[in-house]
C-alpha cells in the first residue's frame, strides 16, 4: 500500500503543496491518498502486507510475489469506496468516525476482557504450529467449532452437577421443614386436649359443688341429686 509506505518513511511530513489544497494534518494526507486508510489498516492490522485466507487453500504458492499486486488492486478506480465497511468517511466527519471507532474498539476490548481463557483457547486454535502444510480454512473452522462443542459439553455438564446438587439441597430443606411443622401441629394438639380435658374436670367438679350446696339447702335428697347429675354428664 502506497499509503502505508509514505506513512512509515522517516521524514514524511505535510508539505507546501499539501497546505495549499487544505491538507493540515497526516491523517487527512493519507486520507487523500486512500480515502479509506483508516478503516484499511485496522483491517490490515497496521501491516503493510497480510496474507489473504484463500493463500492457504493454494497448494503451490504460500504467499503472494509483491506488494505491487495489492496496491494495484486497492487503488484501482478507489474499490474501497464500494464496500459498505468504508461509508463511513461519506456519512460522517473524520472526528465522529474516529469517536465511534474508539467506541466499537473499547466494546470489543471488554467483551474479550470477560470470555472466559477456556473459551479463548477453543476459538482460538494454533495457528503458529509449524509443523507439516499450512492447515486449510476449512480446517481451522472445524477444530474452532469442535472446540467450542467440547466447551459447551464441559459447562452443561457442570451446571447439571449443580443443579442436582441444589436439588438434593431443597429436598432435604423441605423434608426438615415438614418434620418441624408436623411437630409443631403434635405439640398443639396435646396442649389443647389437655386443655379441654382440665376444663371438663373443672366443670365437673364444679357441678359437684353446686349439687352440694342445692342438697344442703334444698328439703331434696342427696340420692335424688346424683341421679340427676348422671343425667347432665350423659348429656
């Protein structure tokens, strides 16, 4: 990339020429130079040169013979225009576009900061390995994709020991909550048959005083009393 070229140079700068057609600052002269540079060397990874996917699928090159195949494609009739990843330069001004690229990259960066490291690990294979042919594209999406089920087997797995282990945790809860409960009714119950029954020997007792005292003060007969008294606790 031209661009990206100029931009590493020792000594690139703004010139004369530049300030007389309103160019102030370095990124609006590579901007210039490639209306979509920005965005083109995020993607590109601030590299002058990345080897496309479809280089591992060849099976006689590895690696393209030059910069100037790329060049010529990136600045043929502005290409880069056409994608709908470049409209952003049409639709804002530069200092929005950069606020809202700081924003997408700092939503990214957290997002990575709270994966999980077995999780990275999964979608991220070894690419680094250098042993035996490059491995293709196909490949690569295949173990990424293995990995992951294998992850996602692992956490299902986990969260099924928990969850019968939490399981196990309210039974129990709930067969020592009925144990209390249904003493709790037992002891009730004993106290208010209890209860009852003293009542009854109260006013049992209590009849037997106030027969007395009619006896006593009645022309009646205690006999005819008692024979009367059998009568009400039948009743």
């Amino acid at each position: 990339m031209a661009a990206k070229k100029f931009e590493n140079l020792t000594g690139a700068g703004i010139t004369e020429e530049d300030e007389s057609k309103g160019i102030k600052s370095m990124s609006e002269k590579l901007e210039s130079m490639c209306p979509c540079y920005a965005k083109m060397d995020v993607l590109f990874g601030h590299k002058p040169n990345v080897t496309p996917i479809a280089s591992y699928d060849s099976q006689e090159k590895d690696s393209l013979n030059g910069d100037d195949d790329v060049d010529v494609l990136l600045d043929k009739e502005n290409n880069c225009l056409e994608s709908p990843l470049n409209l952003g330069p049409l639709l804002y001004n530069e200092d929005d576009l950069f606020q809202v690229e700081n924003l997408q990259d700092e939503s990214q960066s957290e997002s990575i900061m709270h994966s999980t490291q077995k999780r990275n690990q999964a979608l991220m294979p070894n690419l680094n390995d250098n042993s035996g042919s490059k491995k293709k594209p196909m490949d690569i999406c295949e173990t990424s994709e293995n990995a992951c089920l294998e992850w996602d087997r692992e956490r299902w797995n986990e969260e099924k020991a928990s969850n019968v282990e939490k399981q196990q945790f309210e039974e129990v809860k709930l067969q020592k909550q009925m144990e209390f409960e249904e003493k709790q009714h037992t002891k009730k119950y004993e106290f208010e048959k209890e209860k009852w029954n003293h009542e009854l020997e109260f006013k049992e007792k209590q009849c037997h005083m106030d027969l007395t005292i009619a006896a006593l003060s009645s022309s009646r007969p205690i006999a005819e009393l008692e024979r009367i008294l059998t009568l009400i606790n039948k009743k």
